[in-house]
C-alpha cells in the first residue's frame, strides 16, 4: 500500500497525532510518499521506520499511489486536489 501525505503547515501540538498515524500505516506495511514541504516540518517532531519518498508536485504520485490524506483545513484539501 502507498499512501502520500500532503499539507501546508503542521502545528507543533499536531506531531503527535501525525507519528500515530505514520506508525499505523506503517505497521500495515505502507509506503510513505510526503510532500517535501511538508515533510521540512514534520521532520521536526516525526520519525519514520522507513525513509520516506519525497514528491512537490502532485503529477509525481498521481496514480501512485492508494490514499492521500491531506491534513490541514479547506484550503489545504483543495490545494490536494
């Protein structure tokens, strides 16, 4: 399974709730693919088992993946479409 992460900003209080949902999916076996920006913030405060595959344009997972969450509000989850 390949799931992408996509976001614009993370609030410092939002780390921990990121790390359990990177730690499920990883322990169903997937494979991260994280938006580089938003990645710069979540290495601040996440870790990964894995190294994760970085992409900043979406054509660079576009039907690679299974499942993109987008986590922020209305306007990240449009800027994810």
């Amino acid at each position: 399974m390949r799931i992408a992460f996509f976001g614009k900003h993370i609030p410092q209080a939002s780390l921990p709730y990121i790390q359990q949902l990177v730690d499920a999916t990883a322990t169903m076996g997937a494979e991260h693919y994280i938006y580089q920006p938003f990645y710069q913030q979540m290495a601040k405060g996440v870790t990964f088992t894995k190294t994760p595959l970085l992409f900043s344009e979406f054509s660079e997972v576009e039907r690679k993946v299974d499942f993109l969450f987008s986590i922020g509000g209305d306007g990240t989850l449009l800027d994810a479409t």
